[in-house]
C-alpha cells in the first residue's frame, strides 16, 4: 500500500470514533514549535569562550559541533528540512553575532546585533524567541537579578531591558511576536539564613526590567522557574510559587519547563490549572533522567500527555511550546530532529483522540468504557497518518531521515576539528 492508501485506510477507522484526521493535519500544521539554537553548540554562544555556568552542562564530545554563526544556521536548515510544517528559532542572548572585532556587553547589546539572525528567519519565514542569558559570564559568578551587589544586579537589569528591545525588534521585522523567556541560576548550595530578601531583590529587578515602555502585543515577557540544580541544591530563588505569583500579578507568562520540578511533578497537570486563569502559558518541553537532565525530548508518556492537555482545553494557539536540551553525547543535528518530530507526533496523537467522547464517559461515570478506549486507542494506526503528514510536508518518513543526517555528517561535521 501506498502511503496515501494506509492513510485513507487510517481516515476511515478514525472517523469511525469521531475523529477527522484532515481537521487534525490542518490544525498540526499550524502549530508551530521553537526549537532552541543552543542544542547546535552545546550552550557555548558567540560573546564569550570559557565553560558554562549558573549550573548549565552539556555532557559528550560528538564530533561536528557548529563554531561559529555560519555553522550553526547551516546546521539549523539541514535539522529544519527534515521537520516538517513551519516552526520558529529560540535564540539565547549569547548568541550575538559581532562583526569586524566589534564587541558589546550583555547589558549594551542591541538589536542590530541579531541583525543576521533576522534576516536568516525573514528568509525561512521562521518567527524568533529570545532569552537573557543570566549564566557564564563573569559577573554571574554568584548571583544576577537577586543579587546583594547593586553593580551587579543593576548590570543584569539592563540586559534583561536589552533584550526585550531586541524582542520587539524581531516583532516587527518579522511580523510575529517574539517570547523573552527569564530564567537565572540564583539559588544557595546549602541552607540559607533568609529566603526573603534574595526574592524581594529578583522582585524589584524584575519590576525594573518591566518599567520600560515596550509593545505588550509584539513582546510577550515569561518567567522561568526551577526547583534546584548544580550550586543551588537548597534554595532556588526563582520558585515557581514565586513566579507563577509574579506572572499573575504583573500580567505576563509563567513559563513551565517540565525538567524543573520534583521528579514525582508533572507538568502535564499544571497546564490545565494554568490555563484556567492565564491567557497564554509558554513551555520549555524537555526530557528530566532524575533531575534536570535537559536529554533530548522523545515520543514518551509525558510527552504525550503534554500534549493532551493542550489539545483537550483547545489551546494550541495559547500555549507558546519551545524545546530545550542539549546533548553533546549524540549527533546534534539529529537530537534537534528527534526532539522536534517527537513534539509534533505528541500532539498528532492528541489531535486523533476522540477527546469530547472521553471527557462524556468520565462526566457519565463510565470509567470501564473509558479505560477500554483509552488503551485500544494505543493501537489505533496513528503511524500512518504521521507518515502521511510528512509526505505532503516533503520530508522523509519513519527512520529515512537519518540517512540525509548521517550524508551531511560525512560531507560536513567530520571536517570540523
């Protein structure tokens, strides 16, 4: 059978439940994707060598890492073409591209800085997010936005600033909003004598960083939580009591990444709660191995249900979905690719599933009838609807992608030394 036939054949026997797998193609191809440059480069950017900070790590020495801005846009077009539907790029803010010697602090950076970028998602139709980036740097040493240090913390307060200018600068070139996504590294190893004041300190910088006039409908402005990591094993001062208070009040975005809570937490069960009192809610989809282990995100059970949630409380254009991992163990062309397809097969999946059918068997309390469906529906011939999707989006099928991957590592990766 063709791919066309198991897919008329899967049309069939989805219809049969309720379910228009046109509607649901139509809907996936408008749901775009962020996917982070950082996977290219291991998190190492363009402003600065050293090694990573503020408890970032990328773990492996796979041959072909992208060193230099034409490196890893090339490495983005070649991840992108086996990707199907069209998606949007997630930029740190140490990715600025300087040209002739010319260098500026995070806290002097400017639009025209990114100049290149733009031009290089103006020619793809790829619309940008953007992040501060509050880590490997010398002057985050310690802390940033909480820090007791008034140079310090008022030097990140400006780069916060900065990049929100740059963020409205995407906007408007590229016709799209962009999404500045906060996140800092402070916290304390062990037991801290205060929790309040480090808070009260972000909560100011954060109130600083907010006051200048910017575009609210071009700039959406988010608020990333943790609950620990390297360094900061006791205390986070970002929590997500913090910021989902913060972001209530002040009327920007919680963002939910769901690698940055307790093991036992799932942030599939946030999303519902959340979007009950929040317009939009951004999300950083990753794949935690016990902590915050950022490994390449896969077609698994949370995943899925992720994707569930979104679909079910019809939320797609609600909720702004980026990636983030990095994995230097593994060709990174193909993290990015796995990574990618597998949030899209997540929400296909949710997109086939007779959702109002299951929500009436629980409101009737037919929880036999929903169990049954619920696991017959794992067999249902999802595959072949996804191979459909990327026929008619010119992307190879099932594992064919590898080989375009494995031919550009051969021809290009294994010459960078």
């Amino acid at each position: 059978m063709t791919t066309l036939e198991r897919y008329l054949d899967a049309k069939e026997r989805y219809a049969a439940i309720g379910v228009d797998t046109d509607a649901a193609l139509k809907a996936l191809a408008a749901a775009p994707i962020s996917m982070h440059c950082w996977q290219g480069d291991d998190v190492g950017g363009f402003d600065r060598d050293g090694a990573l900070t503020g408890g970032i790590q990328a773990t492996g020495n796979y041959p072909g890492k992208a060193r230099t801005p034409e490196e890893l846009m090339a490495d983005i077009d070649k991840a992108l073409s086996l990707i199907p539907g069209t998606h949007r790029i997630n930029l740190h803010a140490s990715y600025a591209i300087f040209k002739d010697g010319e260098f500026a602090d995070r806290d002097e950076l400017k639009p025209e800085h990114f100049a290149a970028w733009v031009e290089f998602a103006k020619e793809r139709g790829l619309g940008l997010d953007f992040n501060p980036t509050y880590f490997s740097h010398p002057k985050a040493s310690e802390f940033t936005l909480s820090s007791p240090d008034e140079d310090i913390r008022q030097f990140w307060i400006r780069h916060g600033q900065a990049c929100i200018r740059i963020a409205e600068y995407f906007a408007t070139e590229l016709g799209t909003p962009s999404l500045v996504n906060i996140w800092i590294p402070d916290g304390f190893k062990d037991i801290p004598a205060d929790r309040t004041a480090p808070r009260a300190r972000l909560k100011d910088s954060l109130d600083q960083i907010l006051s200048i006039d910017y575009d609210k409908s071009k700039v959406y402005v988010a608020v990333e939580s943790k609950v620990f990591g390297i360094g900061m094993e006791s205390y986070t001062v970002g929590s997500h009591e913090f910021y989902m208070n913060y972001a209530a009040k002040n009327d920007i975005l919680c963002l939910l990444d769901n690698g940055h809570y307790h093991p036992t937490e799932v942030v599939s069960d946030k999303i519902p709660a959340m979007l009950l009192f929040s317009d939009k809610l951004a999300l950083h989809v990753t794949r935690g191995v016990r902590w915050d282990s950022d490994h390449v995100v896969i077609f698994d059970d949370e995943t899925k249900e992720i994707a569930k949630e979104i679909v079910r409380n019809n939320a797609i254009d609600r909720v702004l979905i980026g990636l983030d991992f990095f994995d230097a163990s593994i060709n990174r062309i193909s993290a990015w690719v796995v990574g990618m397809r597998s949030m899209q097969k997540a929400l296909l999946y949710a997109l086939l599933t007779p959702n109002e059918k299951l929500a009436a068997m629980q409101n009737d309390g037919e929880f036999t009838e929903l169990m049954v469906l619920q696991e017959e529906l794992k067999f249902y011939p999802f595959g072949d609807v996804w191979n459909y999707f990327c026929e008619i989006n010119h992307v190879p099928q099932k594992e064919d992608w590898f080989a375009e991957v494995k031919k550009y590592e051969n021809e290009v990766l294994v010459n960078r030394k």
